[in-house]
C-alpha cells in the first residue's frame, strides 16, 4: 500500500468576506513552529468568560422608518423567487469600516466583540439604505462541520479557524466514520453564543444561518487532498463518505434553523434574502471535473436541498460546472465570481427563478458595462459593490438604480 500523502488543505475566508484560497502545507510537523500559524486546542474554540448577559458598547435600535424600509425590501426579495420578470436588482455597496475592527483573534474570544463587530459593519448598510438585508452571523469560520468530524483547527493571523488536519488517512476508513453528535467540534461553543446573542439582538435584526459548507468541500478538508486520487481508485469510499456529510449537514441545518428561528420557506445569507433554508458552497469543485460532479457530488446536493425544501450554491470555482450546478432541483441562487464566468452569459442559462449574485469590483468593466444600460435581460439579480466614502456609495447606488432599463421598483 502506497503511504498516504500528508497534506494540510487550509480553507478560511479572506479579508473581504469570499472564501479564501486553499494552500497545501506539505508537514503537520512544521506548523507548530511556524510563525504564520497559531494553533487552537484541539477542535474546542477559546474559550470565552463564563456565560453572562452581554454588554455592548455601542447598542442601536432600529427607528420605525427602518422597520417601514426593510418590509419594502423583503417584499422585493420575495418577488425576485415569485415573480422574477417583475423584479428588480438589488444592490449591496461596502464601504470602510467606520469604526476600528477588532483582530479575528479577539472577536473569536469575546461573543459580545464578535456582535458589536457585525453591527458596527452592518450599520453603514442602513445608513446608506442600500438593499443589505440586516442580519449578523456568529463567524466561526468554513471548517465547522469538519471540526466536528474531528479535523483539528487552528487559527491563522487575523484569520477565522481553518482545518488543520485529516481525519482518514485511507479511503476504507470511512468505513469506521461515524456521524458527530450535534454540539461537536465548535457546534456546542456556537449554540451558546447564538442563545446569548438572541437576549441583546437589537429588535428588527435576523440572525444568519451558521456556514454549513457542503459535502464536497467538508469531505475533502475530512480526506485530504488524497480524495481527488480516491474518485479513480476508491469511488465507493467516497460516496460512502459524501453520504455521511450530507447526512450529517441536514441534521445540523434543521437543527440550526430552528436554534436561530429560521423557517416560513426563506433564509437570510451573505446579506440577502433567498428562497429556501440554507446554503451549498461548492468551492472545492474547481478540482473535479463536471463529470465527476454529476456522478458523485450532484446526487448528495440535490438530496441536501430536497430535503431542507430548497436553497442556493455558492461557487468561487473556474471549472465550467454552473450548468450543471442550474440542473438542480430547488435551487433559488447561484453566486459566482464574475472575473470567471461572465454574467451575461450565465443569466441566460439560468432558469427564471433562479437568482444570480456577482460581486464587481467598482471601476471593473462589468460594473462599468451595467452603468452604461447593458444589462441582461435576467431581471432577479443581486450586484455586489464597493466605494470608497458614504459619499461615493450615495451616488453610485443612485447611478446603478437609474441604469437598470425600465427602473428599478
């Protein structure tokens, strides 16, 4: 038997909120001495103060013009699921933090840091009334439903935890997997956040679904890199293990769902409103082929989002595999990175229900392309922008409403 190679695949988020790149760090050994990493104990978070009622520094509520404003906006977002040729794009422009935000460091020890953070970030969003729906996330980082497979974390430099290690160091020991019980790994340092963040949650504001990823990319970070080798040499070792992610995502989805008070057929995520219960992120597919897609991974998210009565991808892949990503049952929407896949041609692959999310970088050529009228004939679209002062995110938020043909409702 060939010696499993000891690859650590690392799969955080990036400083803008995507998910970051995966890089291969070639010895566990080396990580502990190595300055660019600080490992956390084992799969347990740090440890926060003993439970309390939270204090924050700079608590707000919601003014009655707001409650008046958002029950606009979620009508327009459910009308982009109910009645897509008579919707409208929605618009979400990030500017500069106004306050100093806290290391990742020192928001994962302090629940009440972590929830002033969201706020402080969230609240330039109303202020502008751009269509950012406002809800806040406890940022336990990409890794969670591996950690709870036992995949060590760590905490990089001003970065959420990441997976450290592989559970299976062979593709037949996933016949000794097992499904993790619901508080493993941080699931139970999660309730307990979300439970005290429920008693101080400013009145108006939604709490959003914890990142579940999907059975690909948590069977990967579970496998290693080795699973790519596996789809040739052990295909029923990796379906065996895909089944038991997939199995184990829908417990913890109707689980979280219900500790967050989710339901009625839609879920809030990445600052919008979608049709449907939770989110796939399918970032590992740019290693795979879409045949091996269809074969393999397909069959578990069309399960996973029949199960939980639909819900949407999030793709930051090159592989040209949103077609076969559209094919799938229940889906309500599709994000992707539009310095890939161009926008205009995928809105006319997708089917009219299916909302399209891209981010565009401000002076980009496809932002610059929707400023001058060309927009596609898909009407249920979310743009995603940047600018660089309130000021600036007045007036571009002004512009790109007057562009759209026919005006935005």
């Amino acid at each position: 038997m060939v010696k499993p190679r000891k690859h650590i695949y690392f799969y955080g988020i990036a400083e803008n909120g995507r998910p970051g790149q995966a890089s291969d760090i070639s010895d566990l050994s080396d990580l502990s001495d190595a300055s660019d990493f600080r490992p956390a104990p084992s799969t347990t978070p740090p440890q926060a103060p003993a439970a309390m009622p939270l204090h924050l520094p700079r608590p707000w509520q919601l003014t009655a013009a707001d409650h008046r404003r958002l029950e606009a906006l979620y009508a327009r977002y459910r009308r982009q699921w109910d009645t897509p040729a008579a919707s409208s794009p929605m618009f979400v422009i990030d500017t500069p933090a106004p306050v100093a935000i806290p290391t990742w460091e020192e928001r994962l020890a302090d629940p009440a840091l972590m929830l002033q953070t969201e706020l402080d970030l969230l609240r330039p969003h109303l202020e502008l009334g751009d269509d950012q729906v406002p809800t806040v996330r406890v940022e336990f980082g990409t890794a969670q439903v591996a950690a709870a497979f036992g995949c060590r974390l760590v905490i990089p430099p001003n970065s959420q935890a990441a997976a450290a290690s592989h559970v299976l160091n062979a593709a037949e020991d996933v016949a000794q997997l097992r499904l993790p019980g619901p508080d493993a790994g941080w699931y139970g340092k999660l309730r307990e956040w979300t439970q005290l963040w429920q008693e101080v949650l400013p009145d108006g504001l939604h709490l959003q679904h914890p990142d579940i990823q999907s059975a690909f990319n948590t069977a990967h970070l579970i496998r290693g890199n080795d699973i790519l080798m596996d789809f040739y040499d052990a295909p029923d070792a990796v379906d065996r293990l895909l089944d038991l992610v997939t199995d184990y995502m829908l417990q913890q989805t109707r689980r979280l769902n219900a500790m967050i008070g989710a339901g009625g057929g839609w879920f809030f995520d990445w600052g919008a409103m979608w049709r449907g219960a939770a989110r796939i992120s399918n970032c590992s597919m740019h290693m795979i082929s879409p045949k091996l897609y269809l074969e393999h991974v397909y069959p578990r998210d069309v399960r996973f989002l029949r199960e939980i009565g639909g819900g949407r991808i999030h793709y930051c892949g090159a592989t040209p595999v949103i077609p076969e990503f559209l094919q799938i049952p229940g889906l309500s929407g599709l994000d992707f990175d539009a310095s890939l896949h161009d926008l205009w041609t995928v809105a006319e692959q997708a089917p009219p229900q299916v909302t399209l999310c891209v981010g565009f970088g401000n002076g980009s050529a496809g932002l610059n392309r929707l400023l001058a009228g060309d927009w596609p004939r898909k009407r249920n679209l979310i743009i995603r922008t940047q600018a660089a002062s309130p000021a600036a995110a007045r007036t571009l938020l002004s512009r790109l409403r007057h562009s759209v043909p026919g005006g935005c409702d």
